[in-house]
C-alpha cells in the first residue's frame, strides 16, 4: 500500500568562485548600494568553465543519497531539473546516473526554469504514488552561461549551484500532503532566452547580437512573481485545509528579497519563518528552493511535523508550490 511521499534525503553544491558585488562595480555600471537594495544580493557563486550542470547536480545527488542512506543503485527514477543542459542531448540526468552509477534508473531532464524543482517534486511525486519507490530530483543550473556580463539589469541577479532531494513513500500525513504547479505561457517573452534552439540555432549573427543570453522584463517578472507566490500557497494551504499560520517555514525561490518580503507581507507570514538566503546565492534559478532547504536541514531547522511550505515561479511563465509535512516514518 503506498501512503504519502516524504523527502527522505537533500544536498547542495556550489562552486568555488564567489563573484561579490564589489566585483560587478568594476564590471558594470553599478553598485553594492543599489544591488543590495533592489535585491539583497551580496554575492553569488560562478562555476568555472570546465564546470557543467552535469558536475554540481552530481554533487548535490551524492549528498542527498548520503542523507537519505538510499544507495544510488537503489533509484528508480532521476529527474534533472535545468535549464542549462551539459548539451542539448543526452539529458543532464542520463550523464549524472551514469556517474552515479545509478543502473536500475530512467532519466529525463524537466524545463521549467526557476519552477523546475517544484514541477521536479511534483512529477517525482506522482511517480512514487505510481510505484517508483526511489526518485532523486535535481535542480541544477549554471545559468551563469546565459547571462550577458556587460548587461548590468540581468548580471548582478544570478548564480550557479544544484540542490537534490531523494523521494520515497513515507507514512500517511507526512511528506508533501498538498501541491501544484502551474503555467501561462503568454508571458513567454518577458523572460526568455531566444536564440540556440530550433527557432534560432546559434549563428555568428545570433552570437553577434547576444541572442543567447537572458532578456527580462524586470518590472513584470516582479508583479507576476508577488502575485503567484501568494495565490499559488493559498491554494495549497486551503487544499490541505491549513493556514498560513500554521507553517514553520516558508521556503520561496530566492530571486530578490523584495520580491520574498512583498508576498511575505501579502500572506502575513513573520519574517522568522521566511528563509532568505539571496544574500549568499543570487538567484540560482531550478538550484535556489533545495540549496535553501539543505541549509535549513543542516542547521537542525527542520523539527519533525513542522510544516514547509515551498513556493517557486520562473520563465515559461511557470509556478508551482507544496506544502511538505517534515518527518514520518519511511517505508
Ligand atoms: N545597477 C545600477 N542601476 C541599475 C542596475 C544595476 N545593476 N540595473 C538596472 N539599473 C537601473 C535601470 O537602468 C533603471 O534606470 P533608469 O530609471 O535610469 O532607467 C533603474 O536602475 C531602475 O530600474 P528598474 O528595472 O525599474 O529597477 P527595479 O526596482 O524594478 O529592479 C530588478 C530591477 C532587480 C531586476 C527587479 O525588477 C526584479 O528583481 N525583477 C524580477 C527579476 C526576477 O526575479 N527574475 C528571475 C525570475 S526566475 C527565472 O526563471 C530566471
């Protein structure tokens, strides 16, 4: 009988290099004032160029395995979430099962940008409901290789870094008891990398208009976020009939503290229980949601019961939230 799908396991990976704002000031036209008031970013890690996703996510998974004490032969599934694929083909997740050397596993790679690891869970999820006993979810990007370093309004929000999580069925009420994902794609373009796919494959012409790196709409990816955070937990906390209340921690992708405090303020949730770590990170786009609950579970925050509620938004436009019961027995 399968009961409710908990995570049993979480890792993190970042790497080395750490790129302050002190740095971007002699990059760009910029500064640590206006950084650290418009975002709260202080500073963000950037992978060096033998780095790929397929390296952090490897990392991340190792450490969540480790946590859950589920051997990587024991998986049944693996997930990618990314944005920044080692290549377009094979998924990330293939090249990480073979390091692992995860044999029994299928892979894919999920693209749902910053959602990627909510939409990651979300699929993981339903796959345990269907069978699948053990299911590592990556969220990985080095979405350091996307960004135009001479584009002040992108450069100083993103970093590099993966987290994971190992699923697997726990006792009935515990794990992730509501959740949802989401999407509108007529907000496509206000966000979005256009050139090196099908649509625009990279050209000197692209290369020479930087078509391959992150466009944003800023001001509009800040309304849509607020708005989405506080209807989409609302809707997760009304389908598992809680409050808001009633959570210990409120885990939203790390994009920009104003962003976090906004829809904090919206859904009255004390500053106490709001994980921010964007100081450290920037915005790590599918990595920042499990980066940020590996921290809160290394550091003993997570109490046994306690409610979780993970809360992310993305390009696409995508969104996605669940709300996590920590603890329970593993079965
Ligand atoms: N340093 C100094 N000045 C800057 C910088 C910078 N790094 N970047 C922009 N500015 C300037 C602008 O040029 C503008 O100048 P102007 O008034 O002379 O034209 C001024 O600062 C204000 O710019 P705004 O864009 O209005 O600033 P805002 O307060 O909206 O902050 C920001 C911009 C930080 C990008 C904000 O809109 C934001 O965080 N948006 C959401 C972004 C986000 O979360 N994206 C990721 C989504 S997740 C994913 O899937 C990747």
């Amino acid at each position: 009988m399968i009961s409710d799908v908990g995570i049993l396991g979480l890792g993190k990976a970042v790497p080395n290099r750490i790129l302050t704002n002190a740095d971007l000031e002699a990059m760009v036209d910029t500064s640590d004032e206006w950084i650290t008031t418009r975002t709260g970013i202080k500073q963000r890690y950037i992978a060096d160029p033998e780095i790929a996703a397929s390296d952090l996510g490897y990392e991340a998974a190792l450490q969540a395995l480790a946590a859950a004490g589920v051997k990587a032969d024991e998986l049944d599934l693996i997930i990618a979430a990314t944005t920044t694929p080692d290549m377009p083909f094979p998924a990330t997740a293939c090249i990480i099962q073979d390091r692992l050397k995860a044999k029994g596993a299928a892979a894919f790679d999920l693209a749902a940008a910053c959602s990627g690891f909510i939409y990651g869970l979300e699929v993981g999820r339903t796959m345990v409901k269907a069978g699948y006993q053990r299911v590592l979810v990556i969220g990985v990007d080095v979405i350091s290789r996307l960004i135009d370093y001479s584009d002040r309004s992108t450069c100083v929000l993103f970093g590099d870094g993966a987290g994971a999580a190992v699923l697997g069925p726990v006792e009935t009420g515990y794990g992730i008891i509501a959740s949802e994902i989401g999407a509108d794609g007529s907000g496509a373009g206000l966000l979005h990398v256009p050139a090196g796919g099908s649509r625009m494959p990279a050209q000197l012409e692209t290369i020479e208009n930087k078509s391959h790196y992150v466009k944003m709409s800023g001001s509009e990816v800040f309304k849509f976020a607020v708005r989405v955070i506080c209807d989409s937990s609302n809707r997760v906390l009304e389908k598992a009939g809680t409050a808001c209340s009633e959570v210990s921690w409120f885990v939203p992708h790390q994009a920009n503290v104003r962003i976090i405090k906004a829809a904090a303020d919206r859904l009255n949730i004390d500053r106490e229980r709001i994980y921010v770590n964007v100081d450290r990170y920037g915005n790590t786009s599918a990595a920042s949601i499990p980066i940020a609950l590996t921290e809160l579970d290394e550091a003993g925050q997570l109490k046994s019961g306690d409610l979780v509620l993970l809360v992310g938004f993305g390009a696409g436009l995508t969104w996605g939230s669940a709300l996590v019961r920590w603890g329970g027995m593993i079965l």
